[in-house]
C-alpha cells in the first residue's frame, strides 16, 4: 500500500479498508508486508471521504515468463467475462451517466439491475487463479488482460511480429451497462471497442489442440469462458472484427 489520505482519521473506516487489501491479498496469495503514510489533511478533504493508492510487486523466474513466443497462427483465444467497467472508462462513463443523461448515483434504469452506483462500483474481479492453473498445467501460450484500450489495444501486445487475431462477434454477452453508453453517447463503434472491455476481462491464447483441456480445467473451477477468435497472420491492422 502506498498511502491512505483522509481529512481526518476515522479509526473504523480505516480497520474497514485494511480488512479488504487483507481478504484480497489472501485470495490472490499475496502478502501485506508494508504500509506506506497515513495522512490528515484537513480542509482538503470533505467528511466521509479518503483517498488510497496502492500497488502489487510481483516476480516470475525468467523461465515462466509468459512472452506469447510459442503463439501461432491458428491459436485460439479464450475471453473469460468481466463484472463491468473493470475501472476502465470512468471519465466517458460519468460523463454521458451523469452530465449528457442527467442521471444520478441512485438512479435505477430498465437496462440495468442496479442502480447507476452499484454498477460503477463493481469489483475488479482477478483472474490469477485460472491464470496460474492453465499455466501449471503447460496448455497457456500467452494471456492479455483487457483494460484501458479494450481488445484492440490490448490483444496485439502479447503476439509476434507479424500475426493478428480475428474476433468472432457475437461469441460472448456483452455487458448492459457498455450497451447503454454507446446509446446515450452515440460513440462510434470503433471507439467504444477502444474504450471498454465490453465484457471480456481477460483473454487467454492456447493451441487448438490443448483447447479441451483448457475447457476442462476451467469448467472444473466454474469459471465461465468463451473461445472468442482465433490468432492469424496480419499486415498492418492486427484486430478484426467479424
């Protein structure tokens, strides 16, 4: 954790936020062996309101690093769902929710089955754990976690020179709340693609041959996926959409 700013010190909001790093460091197996500045400022923070910026190190022997080297074209992709936003966005979100709409943080919409607050405020889930277990399992060519950029900018960092992938449309449920931002902003489809994750969270890249075990190992966690394209040879636009 680097720091926790707040006006001033309320002993239990405090105990609240350090409970939570502390069950997400256990479910990720991470630990919380430092802290960083605690800081009062007051007058520059409302009542009820704290700041927090916090970061994770980690290491991987050079051995197990994932580079995307052994990715081939022919090599299926597998999207694994995201709760939303995924905290990428936030500044197009609030502004077509609240400024364009005029909606408010406890407005409830027929599009959604919350209100305007709880969809903003839904986890960023982790997908370590699928991760970790395709990887152990020898079947995981390359993984590219889809967050400011989308699967447009995202994807192509994970490949080799001169290979793209295709995404197959339709493969996937895309969440409502992207659905009702392109509505309210008009946004062109290029751009939206760009901006949000639109319900894929994290893509997985495995061999055609090793996409059953893949299956297997994810349906055995309950996790739900998608194969979602394919890795292809490419020129100069390394995303299509069909």
């Amino acid at each position: 954790m680097d720091y926790f700013a707040v006006g001033k010190l309320d002993s239990r909001v405090a105990a609240d936020v350090i409970s939570g790093i502390a069950r997400g460091c256990k479910a990720n197996g991470c630990a919380l062996i430092g802290g960083g500045e605690t800081a009062e400022m007051p007058g520059f923070y409302a009542t009820g309101e704290y700041d927090l910026a916090g970061f994770i190190v980690g290491a991987v022997e050079r051995k197990r690093l994932l580079t995307g080297a052994k990715i081939r074209p022919g090599d299926v992709l597998i999207g694994l769902p995201s709760t939303g936003l995924h905290t990428n966005g936030y500044s197009l979100a609030r502004k077509l929710l609240f400024d364009v709409a005029g909606h408010g943080p406890s407005t409830r919409l027929n599009d959604l089955e919350s209100t305007i607050a709880d969809e903003l405020l839904k986890l960023h889930r982790s997908y370590l754990k699928p991760l970790r277990a395709l990887d152990n399992a020898g079947v995981l060519k390359g993984a590219a976690h889809i967050t400011g950029g989308g699967i447009t900018d995202n994807t192509p960092r994970i490949l080799p020179k001169g290979l793209g992938v295709r995404i197959d449309l339709g493969t996937w449920p895309v969440l409502p709340i992207f659905e009702l931002l392109r509505k309210i902003g008009r946004i062109p489809e290029q751009d939206w693609r760009r901006t949000f994750n639109l319900g894929i969270g994290m893509i997985f890249v495995v061999s055609p041959r090793k996409l059953a075990e893949a299956g297997k190992i994810l349906d055995k966690m309950k996790e739900d996926w998608y194969p979602i394209g394919a890795v292809i040879p490419a020129g100069r636009e390394r995303v299509i959409y069909e």
